[in-house]
C-alpha cells in the first residue's frame, strides 16, 4: 500500500513539473508574439530602410522564441508521456530537452548581460535615421513613417537644447493629444523598450531557475524509484547478492 501510494505521488509531482513547464511555453509564445507583433517594435522593423539595424533583432527574437516554445512542449509532452507509461526512455528524451533550453537560455542570459543596450541602440538608431532624413528632404514617405513612430509611442520629436519645436514636430506629431506627446521620442523608445525587457529577464531568470532544477534529472531518479520494474530489478540484485553472501558463508 505505501509503495502504490508512493508511485502515485511520484507520478502526480511529474505531471505538476509538466504542466509548469507547458505554461512556461505559452508565457514564451505570449511574449515572442507581443515583441513581434506589438505595434511598437513593428512600426520600427517596418521601416523600409536597406540598412535598419533592428530588424535583425527583431526577427532572430521571434524564431528564437518561436524554437523555444516548440522544444519546451516537446518536453512537456514527453514528461507526460513518460510518467503516464513509466517510461524512462522517453523521460530521458524530456530530460534531454530541458538541457537543451538551459544550455540554449544561458546563452540568451549572457548575451543579454554583455550586450545590455545593442537593441535599445538599434531602435533609436532607426527613429534618428528617419528624423534626420524627414529634416533634409522632407520626404512624404519618410514623414508619413515619421508621424506613425510619434504616433505610436505618443512622443513628439528629439528635445532640443534650445526648447523649440520644428517644422517637422509641428507636420508629423499626433494632433489630438499634442499637450501629451511633446516628450522626447528617444527617450520614450528607451522607457519602453525597458519595461519590455525587464518581463523578458524575470521570465528569463525563472525559466533558468526550473531548466537548472530539472537538469539535476530529479524527476527522472524519481521515475526510476517508482518504476515497478526498476523495483523489481533492484530487489532481484539484492537477492542475489543475499544469496551469495549466503553461499560463500
């Protein structure tokens, strides 16, 4: 009775750990969609120019988050799997998985450390090449992309050291909530981009925190615990070794 109890325990701690691990995935997917998707880091990547150096960033982010969500169901779907038929082979495969974010997240993690601001910088690089270009020829095109970024971010321009407002606020800033849109437009891509990134590293942090735990092969030694036949092998051992111990008495 208490090894039935044991195995149940085992089997419904292993489901937990999974279903975690799945809704890590859909938090993965919710925030890859949004950084995609999101009309602020889209009016930026849609900025037709041949040298924009976000959109890089932009796309290696979604298939970046896009891979990770697939590979961390995978090894939710194989953990379930494995509990459910106590399999260790496919809790291998599971466990197998988990190293894989863990090793691939560390990366991420170290990336984001070393290159702190490389996206910030991208970002405000490219409202600076639209400013100035809408500046020297007043591009119809150009300042139709310009007053979409103001309107989008709710910013009006860069500040000027002298507290002025241009030609180029005055045609391209959004009209309506103007008493809310003088702040400078580079300074709110920064506070933006900011809060954005501080969900990316506490999710981060937290899915680094779970893979590293899982990594230790904690659920599969528990697996392997409750697997009657790992039992039964293990008592069949113990039996033998009694046995000779008995004979060489």
């Amino acid at each position: 009775m208490g090894q039935r109890h044991w195995v149940r325990t085992t089997k419904c701690q292993l489901i937990v750990t999974s279903l975690f691990v799945m809704l890590l995935g859909l938090a993965v997917t919710i925030l890859t969609i949004i950084t995609h998707y999101g009309a602020h880091f889209s009016v930026i990547s849609g900025v037709s120019s041949e040298a924009n150096p976000y959109r890089i960033f932009h796309n290696v982010a979604f298939y970046s988050g896009i891979c990770l969500t697939m590979i961390l169901v995978l090894a939710a779907l194989l953990s379930t799997v494995a509990t459910v038929r106590e399999s260790v082979c496919l809790m291998a495969m599971g466990f197998f998985c988990f190293a894989i974010v863990f090793c691939a997240l560390i990366q991420a993690a170290f990336w984001r450390y070393t290159n702190n601001s490389e996206v910030e910088d991208a970002m405000m690089d490219v409202y600076d090449s639209v400013y100035e270009e809408v500046r020297r020829n007043l591009s119809s095109f150009r300042r139709q992309e310009l007053a979409t970024i103001h309107e989008t971010f709710l910013c009006c321009g860069k500040q000027s050291p002298f507290g002025e407002t241009g030609g180029i606020e005055k045609e391209t800033c959004p009209s309506e909530p103007m008493g809310t849109a003088r702040a400078d437009c580079l300074q709110e891509i920064q506070d933006f981009l900011k809060k954005h990134m501080d969900f990316v590293s506490v999710l981060l942090i937290i899915t680094i925190c779970f893979m590293g735990r899982e990594v230790n092969g904690d659920g599969l030694e528990l697996l392997l615990e409750s697997n009657p036949i790992s039992q039964r092998t293990r008592q069949d051992e113990q039996a033998q070794d009694g046995e000779r111990k008995v004979q060489q008495r």
